[in-house]
C-alpha cells in the first residue's frame, strides 16, 4: 500500500490508461445542487439554515474543533457534561479545520449550558452530529473489528455517547454552511459522460466584474463530444443568492470562434434561493455525434439595490504554491496549495458586448495585479468557469 505524501501530484491525469477521458462516472447518484447558504452567524443565515433543514437537507459548515474527551476532565471550547460547545463570538473563522452536519436546532438552548469561562451573551444553538464515531453506532466491519465506538458526544436514554453536540449560534468559527441535493436517477453500472474543466474546490471565487453590472454578464464552456452522446443536463455555478439563471445550449460550427457562434438548440431560465451549484435537466432529445463541439451558456443575475437586473460570473480561485510560500512561518501557514489548468479555446467571459477567452482575461487580471504593486500579486490561481455537461453515450 503506498502512503498519502502530501508532497506528491495528485492531479488528475487528462485521459486514462484506455485512452478514454476521466470524465466517466459510473455511480447511484450525481449532485444536483451544492447551496452556499449566507452566514449562519447572522439573522439571514440562520432563517436559511432553518430553511433547509424543514426542506429535508441536513447543513454542512466548517468550525474550530474541540477534541477533547470525557476521560480528560474538562475541554476548552466544549462543556463535557452537557456537551455545548462555544469558543467565542469573535471571527474566528479563519481557525476552522473540522466539517461537521447541523441537523437541528433550539432557539431556547440555555446559554448556562457552555463552560462557565467561555459562555455566550445569549440563548441558542444548533444540535450537530459529528463524524468521529459513536458508542450508540458502533459496528462490526467485515472482519468483525468493532468500529466506530467512541465516548464522545450526547448522552442517549441508554448511557451511550452518540455523536452529536450543541454548537451556539454565536460561535465566531463557523464558516461555509452549504447544503446538497442529490439526483438518484442515474442508476449504479449507467455511464454518464461528465464533461467539465473545473476541478478547484470552490473555497474562493473570483468574480467578473468586480462589482455586479446593469450591463449583461456571461460565462460559457465550450466542449468536444468524444463519442456519440446525448445530453441529459447542464449545469452551472450562481455566485449570488436570489440567481436568475438562463441556460443556453449551441451546437457550434466547424469554424466557431465565439460560445453562440452556432445553432441555438435549448433555452430555458431557471430561479435559484441560494447561490451555488445548480444542475438543470435538458427536456428535450439533442444528440451530438462524436468530435461534434458544443457550448453551454450561462448567464446569471439578481436583483440590485434599485430593483434593476445586474449580471456577474464567478470561477474558484485558490492560494498557489507561491502564494502558500509566502505564509511560511505565521499563523496562518497554508499546508495545501492549488493548481488550476485553464486552456485556450474552454472558457470564455461575454463582457461589455464581446466574447472574450478566459486564458486573455485572467492573463490581463495577473498583469494589473502587478503593475498596481497588489500585495496577494501571483499569489492565487484561477480555475475555469464550473458550467457542466452530463450525457449519455449512445450506443454504436
């Protein structure tokens, strides 16, 4: 068994030892839609948070941790009898290193219940199940190895810890509360062609233009079907809560230069409450016959202050391995770093009434950066425009 090194490539090679794309999955379910929910620290976040959970959709966010157990006595974010956890009001967003899933919650949850000298101004929490095990789920594992029995957590009616812990509303650590819908009607052993350049986590964004404009805003990705295909559904990223997306998809000529510079084949616009990943299904018959191009655009907007329609495209954007160099030695050391590959010809921003490449673009982005003399010059990649196509192959 080789060991994970976290200095080794990890990138994903562009094609398989088949000669095939590594864009075929084969699984029970696809996402279809990965929300970013506002700051749950705040009234808004809250009540959409609450939102979610009454729709079915468990909350995922990032917090400060505390590993502490029972057998040490006392924890220092975490009250171990009642198992309330707070580590303070302040942003403390930047200390988050553990996912956890909020399930619940009790505006009511008394503030008596965290630790005397760390405890919040006011009543209220989330109830979270944390993924470090439970007496009450522990299990036999093939072997018949008991696995997942830890005395951490909430106390059941039977004695047993369960996992799961209060959290307050007012922690400063919580940070990226999302939540996801799946789509199980892509059956285990069904290929699906998944054509994408993404590949980021989309932990920051950077967004095209700065600020939202009136004037119309577009992203676009352009792909080569590799085998005979039939679209199922498109997908894409809002940067913004209360997104109005339309959708569009062309079958481009042989000499296309442009996204739209082809036959208009499906249109549809889309309302989504919460920013984030949004996949749509295409409710109509398109094949596409192999080495056939095809473009996806999207274009996404909300309501501005006035009411009028402003535009904005957004693309993750993550510290390079320059820029996690220059936080050596502080606190905020980066142990990780990202490394984007956008390529001529796959994506393509419409600002200002022209089609422009994304490569020009973010090759004029980095060039401003530093002649301005901007202090994070260099420092972060950008990746491609997240626009998704999933097909079928048809069978030859």
């Amino acid at each position: 068994m080789n060991e994970y090194y976290s200095g080794d490539d990890w990138t994903i090679p562009e094609r398989g030892e088949d000669g095939l794309y590594n864009r075929w999955l084969s699984q029970g379910f696809v996402l279809r839609d990965g929300n970013k929910l506002p700051d749950i620290r705040t009234e808004q976040g809250r009540e959409a948070a609450k939102r979610e959970m009454l729709s079915g959709r468990a909350v995922a966010v990032a917090y400060q941790s505390d590993h502490s157990t029972p057998e040490q006595g006392e924890g220092k974010f975490i009250n171990l009898d009642t198992w309330a956890q707070f580590c303070g009001a302040a942003d403390q967003s930047g200390l988050a290193e553990h996912e956890v899933c909020i399930v619940g919650w009790d505006d009511s949850y008394p503030k008596e219940n965290f630790n005397e000298a760390l405890r919040p101004s006011a009543d209220g929490a989330w109830l979270v199940k944390n993924s470090w095990g439970s007496e009450a789920d522990a299990g036999a594992d093939e072997l018949g190895n008991v696995v997942n029995r830890q005395p951490w957590g909430i106390v059941d009616e039977n004695g047993r810890h369960t996992g799961y812990f209060w959290l307050s509303y007012q922690d400063g650590s919580i940070k990226n509360a999302e939540t996801f819908a799946f789509s199980v009607d892509e059956g285990p052993g069904q290929d699906i062609v998944a054509m994408q350049y993404d590949y980021l986590p989309n932990e920051m964004s950077v967004s095209y233009p700065k600020k939202p404009s009136e004037d119309v805003v577009s992203s676009a990705n352009v792909f080569e079907a590799e085998c005979d295909l039939t679209v199922k559904s498109v997908s894409t990223y809002a940067p913004d809560a209360a997104s109005r997306v339309t959708f569009a998809l062309y079958r481009l000529g042989a000499d296309a230069s442009e996204p739209t510079d082809g036959e208009l084949l499906f249109r549809t616009t889309k309302d989504f409450e919460l920013a984030g990943y949004h996949r749509i299904d295409v409710d109509k018959e398109l094949q596409f016959k192999k080495g056939e191009r095809l473009a996806v655009v999207s274009t996404a907007s909300s309501a501005g202050k006035d009411g009028k329609r402003v535009y904005s495209a957004a693309a993750a954007m993550g510290l390079n391995k320059y820029g996690a160099e220059q936080f050596k030695g502080s606190m905020f050391e980066q142990k990780q770093y990202y490394v984007s590959v956008v390529n001529r010809g796959e994506s393509y921003l419409y600002e200002n009434g022209t089609w422009r490449d994304w490569t020009d673009v973010l090759a004029e982005k980095d060039a401003k950066e530093k002649e301005s003399g901007y202090d994070f010059a260099g420092q972060f990649t950008c990746d491609n425009f997240g626009i998704k196509v999933f097909a079928e192959p048809v069978a030859s």
